[in-house]
C-alpha cells in the first residue's frame, strides 16, 4: 500500500503545473503544486534510509551543474528570484526525489496508473465543464484549467495506454486498451496543443521500434503506414484552418529569432528569469511579461544558462534517454521512454523548465530504474561462489543414505 502511495503521489507531482495560475474564486481548485510537494518530502526522506544503490547520482549533478550556470547572473525582478527559487524546488527537488522514491515496480506502476487517471479527469472535465474562453481560440479544456497543462496530461495518458497496448498479446485486452487511447486521443485534440500532440507522435514511432515481438519489416511497414496517414491528416487539418497546424498567429518565429540573437550576443547566459529584460517590449504581452520564456527548453538553456549550461542539458538527457533505451525491454520500461521522449518534444515547443514538471519525474523515473528491477527496489549482495570442495561436500550430504 505504501509503494502505491508512493507511486500516486509523483504521479500526482508529474501533473502539478495542471492548475498553475489558476486559482480563481470562481473554481478553488486544490492547489496540487503545494499539496504534491508536501506529500513528496516524507516520501524522499524515507526513501533516503533504504539502503539502494544511487548510480544516477552522477547524472543529477550533471543537471545541477547546468543549471547553476543560470545563477550566476544577479536576478533583476520579483519574477526571476521566483524562478530560481521554483527551479530548485520543481526541477532539482523532483528529479532527485522522484529519482530516490520511483525504486520498484509496483511505484512506477502506480505512476503510470496515476498518470491514465489524471488525464481521463481531465477528458471528463474537457466534456462536462469546458472552458468557454478557451473555446473562444479553438481549444477545450477543463475550467480554470491551463490548456497546455491539459494537452500534456491527456497526452502523457495516452502514451501510457499505447505502450502498455502495444505490449500485450491476448486480443482481447488490446481491444480494452484501444477503448482506453481513443477518448484520450479525441482530448488531446481537443487541448489543440501542437507541442504534446508531436510528442505522442515521437513516442508512438518509439513504442513501435522497441517492440521485440515484431520484425524489422513489419515495424518499417507499420511506421511508413502511419506516416502516410499522418500526412493526409495534416493536409485536412491544413485545409481546415485547425490551430494545430496554424503558428502565424502565436508570435513563435519572431519569439525564436529574438532568442537566437540573444543567445549569440551572451553566450554565457542572462541568468534564470532575466529573459524579458532583454527582448523588445512588444514580445511583453499582457498574458506573460516579465514571466516571458523562450517557448523552447534547449533555446531557454542557451539563453538564461548560456552555451555551457545548454550543452551540460543536453549531454545530461542523451544519458538519460540511452539508459531509458536500454531499459525498454518490459511494458513500464517502453512506457517510461516513451513518456520521456514525448515530455522532451513538447518542451521544444512549449512550457519552460519549472513548468514541464512531468518530464522531470519521469527522468528521475528512469535513473532510478535499475533499482526498479527488483520487486521492493532493494538490490541484495550477489551469492558468494563456492568452492569445488564445498560444492562436492554439498552433493554427498543431499544424496539418499544407503539403506
């Protein structure tokens, strides 16, 4: 009961950002960020006295390193000393606890069960209580809700579901999990978010190719299949006028081209939240302003930690991606790739790096994976070798006596 619990509570934790900002008298929703982080504490403390092997430390001070790049620069605002107080609590905190608590099976199990359940709440909510100002731009998401929040949600959902689907073999359990995906994927298109829907579509290519039950053939078949439907869908999305194909109006490319030059001119970075001092005032809309991100997590790197930063990033999730590779040999090991590839794609697109709180989780998920070979995530000492003399000792004693 306890690894539930466990398991629920980072479930809980990846999802957060859900109603980040959207505390409203009209809806007082739970304030999930500070309610998760609380639950967490106890859960990383206890963790700690386990006695578990802690290889991925390596790679949690790889990303410390990067990040402190960006805390070099003094922080010129309220908002930026807010970010780098919420970088230390939502990105360095729930790595590294998600990394000590997520140490078996059943916890990650219960991560990924948590994860299906959020999104189908926020499908529900997509359906009984739409937010009329969102559908006034083209999206449906839950009232009070943030949109992107809710399209990596129902997304991170979906992956589960296809990769747990993708891993049976009885039929009849891969039509009940096909039931499962198509309402997730209909609130997915709901959300009209470009970035979570790329990266459930980086994640299926992903799920299919580390299939063992499938030929090479088969799987370029099935990819090459899928692209070409993609690709019809696209043009009817094009045709359409849907906002997942249509950017002119979201102010990227310009947003990008200034983010370049302002990462070239300072390749040592700005610091974390000094962006928005440096770009002109008509990028400040009234929506972001001083809490202004570059829309891309590499490019926010660049910017805010400079080029050294950036590359420690980098370098920091080809480690965790190859070790997720590695370990997508089981259902929870394809969907914890899976989860990653596609948390990393939307944060290409959207999201800076306190508010993408699910792909942190699930990193720490993945380093803390080889713990989670074992069935309560406690590696015991390897038996000692015998010697031949006690081995033949052993087989006289276990023979029959004469009678």
């Amino acid at each position: 009961m306890g690894d539930v619990a466990v398991g629920v509570i980072f479930g809980i934790l990846s999802a957060s950002n859900l109603v980040q900002g959207a505390w409203t008298t009209q809806l007082p929703w739970l304030d999930l960020t500070t309610a998760s982080f609380i639950l967490a504490v106890p859960a990383t403390l206890f963790a700690l006295t386990r006695r578990v092997r802690l290889s991925g430390f390596l790679c949690l001070f790889l990303l410390i390193a990067s990040v402190s790049f960006g805390f070099i620069e003094p922080a010129l605002g309220a908002e930026a000393v807010s970010k780098r107080i919420n970088i230390g609590a939502a990105v360095l905190f729930v790595l590294a606890a998600s990394f000590l608590s997520l140490s078996n099976r059943r916890r990650i199990k219960a991560l990924c069960v948590t994860i299906v359940v959020l999104a189908f709440v926020v499908v529900i909510g997509q359906v009984v209580a739409p937010d009329p100002i969102a559908l006034d731009t083209g999206r449906r998401t839950p009232v009070g809700l943030n949109a992107i929040g809710s399209g990596r949600a129902v997304g991170a959902g979906l992956v589960v579901v296809l990769a747990f689907a993708a891993s049976v073999r009885k039929m009849r359990h891969l039509l009940s999990l096909s039931v499962l995906a198509l309402p997730l994927a209909l609130g997915l298109y709901w959300a009209s978010s470009r970035g979570p829907v790329l990266g459930v579509l980086v994640a299926v290519v992903l799920i299919v190719w580390k299939q063992p039950m499938l030929r090479r053939s088969i799987k370029v078949g099935l990819l090459t299949a899928g692209a070409v439907v993609g690709l019809i869908a696209y043009r009817k999305l094009v045709v359409s006028g849907s906002r997942l194909v249509e950017s002119s109006g979201s102010g990227r490319e310009t947003l990008y081209r200034e983010a370049l030059h302002i990462a070239s001119t300072h390749p040592a970075g700005v610091g974390w939240g000094n962006f928005y001092r440096f770009v002109p005032p008509a990028l400040l809309d009234s929506d972001q302003g001083e809490k202004l991100y570059a829309h891309n997590i590499i490019l926010e790197f660049w910017i805010e930690a400079g080029f050294a930063g950036a590359i420690l990033f980098l370098v920091f999730f080809v480690i965790v991606m190859r070790r997720g590779l590695q370990q997508a040999s089981s259902t929870m090991g394809i969907a914890l790739a899976a989860l990653a590839i596609s948390s990393f794609v939307g944060a290409l697109l959207s999201s800076d790096i306190v508010g993408n709180r699910m792909m942190w989780v699930v990193f720490g998920a993945i380093l803390a994976a080889p713990l989670a070979n074992t069935a309560n995530g406690v590696h015991q000492p390897p038996p000692r070798k015998e010697s031949p003399r006690i081995r033949e000792l052993r087989r006289l004693a276990e023979m029959p006596s004469a009678s």
